[in-house]
C-alpha cells in the first residue's frame, strides 16, 4: 500500500498543492528525502508563480498528478550539504529551476543540456528515481542534488532575481543558442509578460534593438520608459504591423496562447528567426511561403542547462537585471493564479515563502 | 494598347504556353529581347519539367500571369554574346534556372542570394523591368543577363543536367546551409520524386547516412538499390517510425500536398531541424510543444544565388551525380503533366527542345 505524502520521506515539510483541476491551492503536509551526500537541503525564502505552474495546477496539458505543489523558480538559503558537495556551503544563497534530476550519462547531459535529457526530472509534478511524485518550491524547503542548484548572485535582490530561475533561463538560452546576441541586431519580443518583460532587458543588455509586439497598446508607455524597449508594435494594427515588415533578425515568441504565426514571420529578414518559448495547448498554424522564401526558421526552446543557468544568472547580476515583481503571501496565492489567468500581473508574482508560509 | 506577344520584342520565339488558367499547354508564338551587351542569346537543348510548372499552370499561387510558358530547368547552347560579356563565349554550353534578374544591389545581391532580392525576376510569368511578362524554357530560345547563367561542364550529360537548375539546388542549398553535408550524419528524406531523388543522390556523395521516408512502399527497392539510400520508412507504419524516433540529424521534406509535422519532428534528434523545400498551398500545422521539448526547429529553404547554383553543379560533375530522367518530345508535354501529377514519373521529365520543339506556320 502506499505511504502517504507525509510518509514518504524522513523529514517534515509544508506546502501549498492544488488537488484538483480547479487548480485552487490549499495548505499540504508532505516530506523530502533526507540529504545525501550529493545534496543541498534548502530554505525556501522566495518562490516565483510561472504560467507554467497555472497550466498545470487547472491540468491544462493533461499531465497533472494531484496533489501538487508548483514553484520551479526558487530562491533561498542551503541549510545543510552533504560530503561530496563542494559547490555550495550551509548559510550561502542558492537557486533551484526547473528541475531537480537527470540521467547525467546520456549525450545531452554530457554537454551541460540536462534540460533536454530524455530522462529529466523536473522539480514538480515528476516521478523521482524512489517512484515518489516532487513537490515544488511552493513550499517551506527542498532538497537537491548540487548539480541541479546554482549558487544565487549577491548583488541580485532574491525576491525579483527568482523569476530568473525559469523565466529568465527560458529566453536566454535560445538568445545564446539562436545567435541573437549581436549587439545592433534587431530583436523582436512577441507578447509582454513574466517572459516578455525579461526578454527586454536580456536583450538590451546584449546591446540589441528590442521591439515588442503586443496586443496591449495599453503597455507600450511601460515597455518603452521602464523597461527600456525602443520600440512597440501593436500585433491588431495592420498599418503598424506592414511598415515594420523584414525589419527583425529574431523574434521571441511568449506567447502561450494560441496564435497566428504568420504576421510575425512577415517581421523577419531574410534567414531570420522566431522561436517560441510558449507552450500553447494547440498546435499553431504554420504558412509555408513565407518561409520558404526568406529561408526562416521556427524553432522551440525549453528552458537551458545547468551550466547555463548559472552562466545567465551571473550575466543578470552583472547587468542588473531582475524581474518586475509583484510579492504576495502564500495565502493570497489563488487570487494571484486568477489575476494570472488574465494577465493582470506586473510582470511575475513571487511568493514570500519565508514570511508566510509557517507551520 | 498592349502589344501581342509576338510584337514586344524584336526576336522571334516559339515555345508552348497555357493561354488561360490550368489549360493544356499548345503551341505559342512569342519574341524574345535583343541581345544586350550584358546578355547571352541561348538556343535551348532541354527543359525540365519542374513540379511548380505545373502549380503555375493552375495558378494555384495566385502568381500567374497567362498566356505562361513554364520551364525554369534549361540547358542550352550560347550562340550570341552581347559586346560586355565576359563568362561566355559562343558554343558554350550553359544552363538557366529560377531566376533571370535582380536588383544587383541589396544586401542580399552583394551577398550571392540574389534569389532573396526583393526585385528578382523570375524564368516565367513575371513582371521584367519593361513590363513585360518572362517566358519560360518549354520554347527554343532565351535571352539572358550572363549573371544569371551557368556553365555545364562537359562531364554532366546535358539531358540530365537540367533538373539540377532548380530540383539540385533546392535540395543542395540546404544541406549545406544546415550542415547536414558531413559524413556519418543521419538525414531523412522525405518523399520520393524530382527532389527527394535528387537529395538523396547529393547527400550520399557527401557521405550522410540517408533514410527516405515514403508513403509508397513500393519505392522502397527503388530507393535502396537504385539510389541507394540505406533504409526506408514507411510514414504510416507506426511500427516503423517509432523505431526511427529520435534517430535522425536532419530532415529534408518534399512533400508539397499538405501533410503532418508531428511525426517528422518526432524522428528528429534534438536540437535538429526538420527543413521544408516543398510549397504546400495551405498552412501546414505545427506542433509546439515537441519543438520545445527537443529544442528543434522547423525552417525552409527555396533555391540559392547564382554563385552556389554554380557550385553545385560543378559539384555534381565532378561526383558524376546526374537525375534520372524520362526524355520526352514536346507534343507528350500535355501527358507528362497528368503523370507529373499523380506522381507517375522516375523522377524527372525532361523536354528535348532542340530536337522536338519546331516552330510551325498553323496554331
């Protein structure tokens, strides 16, 4: 018979699951394994909310396992390591991602793309290697193996760096992996939300001109004066959308609802290219002409590796960039999911783990 | 008043046209520009016969302009030069494909991609800079800038040389431009006709593992005897593709009929590229999430600049890669048309111009 959440594992731990597509969260009692030798025990102090975890708290992808506790945007304080870590010490700032386990043999996992690993375990809502289901960062600790925790910069604010740990990952792995770091390119940023808003200033960071394309005329005063876009096109006008045609090297696509690809693909110079990092249920509609007569290229993303992370956060607190943020406590954290349902969010919640959550 | 095509220009031409829209071709009377100081005056030996002819007979682009003589795969012999011409001489033997103008000063004529110019000019059925309509090669002579014709060497037979005008450089440019051009990479292939034998053919000289992947079982004797491909994928054999999933480097999709992404993307490894050069009418659909997943790409790709049309042809003379061909006279053009559509050809029909197309005194 199997053991109830609580029972799994040796040590305590608190959290808030959803436990059916309603998606509404309520307070959990569940447990973490104990720290191996390979792992960092964690106090979760901040927890960004990511679309992601709205689609699957409401099963909107249809692999839901209930109950379950979302949050792969962590930020806190390892509290205990074990002998073989050699990366992180008890008292330091720590982050975790998008996912806590891999292979670590196979090819991808070889060259630091842990994230592609046919065998990767993501920090919720997956099968541990022990047949447990995880539990994510909506939650009072955690514990991870080292090699799938990165060390949290200093100089980085850890309520609005922790968005980074998903959303700034999610746009500048493919920025790096699809060449759009060319300072004086032009870069267009389809949709401005958790994603949008922090491929902006990755993007102005690289030294590009960054575009965004919204349906939203409302937010072209804050894309252009606090996020630092140069320039804002609204995707309904059709005026705005014909002078801006073949003007764009790359396109990040965010936008998780489904939409038509062919406006944005006329944006693009030849050889240019869009890649979405949004995760609509559907397929989308892909016109043949335009691509096959400017040679372009559609391409996916998901997230980055390990060593990526890293490497992009150190980038952001060079750069200082963090996410505009919203903090709420736990208790609000069914509001925030349905203020995220309509978008109405500046432009990432992040819970307040450490002073809300208690037993 | 518009003049007739016969009038506009000062050469006499005679070649075969659709008059109206998804007519059979018929013999056409029309003139050709004199030879300026940059143009070659071609006499046309053959024609192939390119699955967009017959797209552009339909009007199924909306691009047409009638009366349309197709035909972007010629291979003829020069016999004018104009007084500027420097690459050729009388005799040469020469070959013409998609292209016969552009701008010659956007980024991309500066960059050799004179096919992503704004302003080119097509074989056939488009707009030249007089405003006359361009006709194709199913006629006997061609007036053409020197920019944008190349040399046959004298290793390629000139029969089968013309597909490679358009159907050897679609699927050529792309496997370089996607690096799917390295030994002991896997590629996947999929449909079996003018291009997809073609792909084949140029990616096994260059070493690549080729799977083609068919919904004809009976290519597949074909495809591994005769082009040696080394293994076949039936794509509705579910069997099958779940054995291939995730195996391949590469794909090179021909298939122009609308058809499904998702189990293309699916052989796939990550971070590889499934590359459509086929021209569907209609939207195909994508599926997001297996892009994401496996940080793939779906991109196109559509014939390349004058320079590696070049390349690619010397290539193929110095592999001795050629087409395979069915020769046929120009009265058959009308039949091949209806076998072109269902199909019905290995791989590739060719006109014999020079020997078949006469102009005649009754229309």
């Amino acid at each position: 018979m199997s053991k109830s959440p609580e029972e799994e594992h040796p040590q305590k731990a608190l959290g808030w699951a959803a436990r059916d597509n309603s998606g509404t969260l309520s307070p959990f009692h569940f447990s973490r394994r104990e720290n191996g030798d390979d792992d960092v025990t964690i106090k979760i102090l901040y927890c960004g909310v990511c679309h992601s975890d709205l689609h699957t708290v409401r099963n909107d992808w249809g692999f839901t396992r209930y109950p379950v506790v979302p949050g792969h945007e962590i930020v806190g304080v390892a509290t205990k390591v074990g002998n073989n870590v050699t990366k992180f010490k008890a008292g330091g700032r720590v982050g975790v991602g998008v996912m806590v386990g891999s292979c670590k043999t196979c090819e991808c996992c070889q060259q630091d793309l842990e994230n592609y690993c046919p065998r990767v375990i993501f920090t919720y809502n997956s099968h541990n290697p022990d047949g447990t289901i995880n539990y994510g960062g909506y939650s009072d600790m955690i514990v991870v193996d080292q090699r799938y925790v990165v060390r949290f910069p200093d100089n980085l604010p850890m309520d609005a760096g922790a968005p980074l740990l998903c959303a700034g990952i999610t746009v500048y792995s493919p920025m790096k992996y699809y060449g759009m770091t060319e300072a004086g390119k032009h870069l267009g940023v389809a949709g401005l939300g958790g994603l949008g808003h922090v491929a902006v200033k990755i993007g102005k960071a690289f030294g590009l001109k960054v575009t965004v394309i919204s349906s939203s005329p409302s937010k072209e005063s804050e894309a252009i004066n606090r996020l630092g876009a140069d320039s804002f096109l609204v995707s309904s006008d059709p005026s705005k959308m014909k002078s801006a045609i073949g003007t764009m090297d790359y396109i990040i696509d965010t936008v998780s609802a489904v939409h038509p690809l062919l406006p944005l693909l006329t944006l693009l110079k030849v050889n240019g290219k869009l890649v979405t990092v949004g995760l609509p249920n559907k397929p989308l509609e892909l016109p043949i002409f335009p691509l096959v007569l400017g040679r372009k290229l559609v391409g996916g993303s998901d997230v980055g590796g390990m060593k990526e992370t890293q490497e992009m956060l150190d980038f952001c607190a060079k750069h200082n960039i963090s996410a505009d943020i919203e903090l709420i406590r736990i208790d609000d954290i069914n509001t925030a999911m349905e203020r995220l349902a309509k978008s109405d969010v500046r432009y990432r919640f992040v819970i307040d783990v450490a002073n809300s959550l208690s037993q | 008043m518009l003049k007739n095509p016969e009038e506009e220009h000062p050469k006499k031409a005679f070649g075969w046209a659709a008059r109206v829209q998804s007519e059979v071709l018929s013999p056409f009377k029309f003139s050709r520009r004199a030879t300026g100081e940059k143009d070659v005056a071609v006499k046309v030996l053959y024609c192939g016969i390119c699955h967009s002819d017959v797209h552009m007979i339909n009007n199924d682009w909306g691009l047409s302009y009638y009366p349309l003589v197709p035909g972007h795969e010629i291979v003829g012999e020069v016999n004018e030069v104009g007084s500027k011409v420097e690459k050729f001489r009388v005799g040469d033997k020469i070959g013409v494909g998609f292209i016969v103008g552009s701008c010659r000063s956007c980024e991309n004529c500066a960059n050799n991609l004179e096919n992503y110019c704004p302003n080119y000019i097509l074989t056939y059925s488009s707009k030249d800079y007089d405003g006359t309509i361009t006709y194709g090669g199913y006629s006997d002579i061609l007036v053409v800038n020197e920019h944008f014709v190349v040399h046959i060497p004298e290793k390629l037979p000139l029969d089968a040389a013309a597909p490679l005008l358009c159907a050897g450089i679609t699927v050529y440019s792309p496997l370089r431009y996607f690096e799917l051009d390295k030994p002991g990479l896997h590629l996947g292939v999929v449909g079996l006709g003018g291009l997809g034998h073609t792909a084949v053919k140029f990616a096994k000289v260059m070493g690549v593992k080729v799977t083609v992947i068919s919904t004809s079982p009976h290519k597949k004797k074909e495809a591994m005897e005769n082009l040696g491909a080394n293994s076949f994928l039936v794509s509705y054999e579910q069997d099958q593709l779940e054995a291939a999933m995730g195996t391949m480097d590469g794909i090179i999709d021909t298939v122009s009929a609308p058809h499904s992404l998702l189990p293309l993307i699916g052989l796939l490894k990550s971070h590889a590229k499934l590359i459509l050069v086929g021209l569907p009418d209609k939207p195909l659909e994508l599926p997001v999430f297996p892009l994401i997943l496996g940080r793939k790409a779906v991109a196109a790709s559509c014939i390349e600049g004058m320079q590696e049309t070049q390349e690619m042809i010397n290539f193929a003379a110095q592999h001795d890669l050629k087409p395979d061909i069915e020769v046929i006279p120009v009265d058959y053009v009308n039949t091949a048309m209806e076998r072109l559509a269902k199909g019905d050809v290995k791989y590739r029909f060719v006109i014999d111009i020079e020997n078949t197309l006469k102009a005649t005194s009754e229309l």
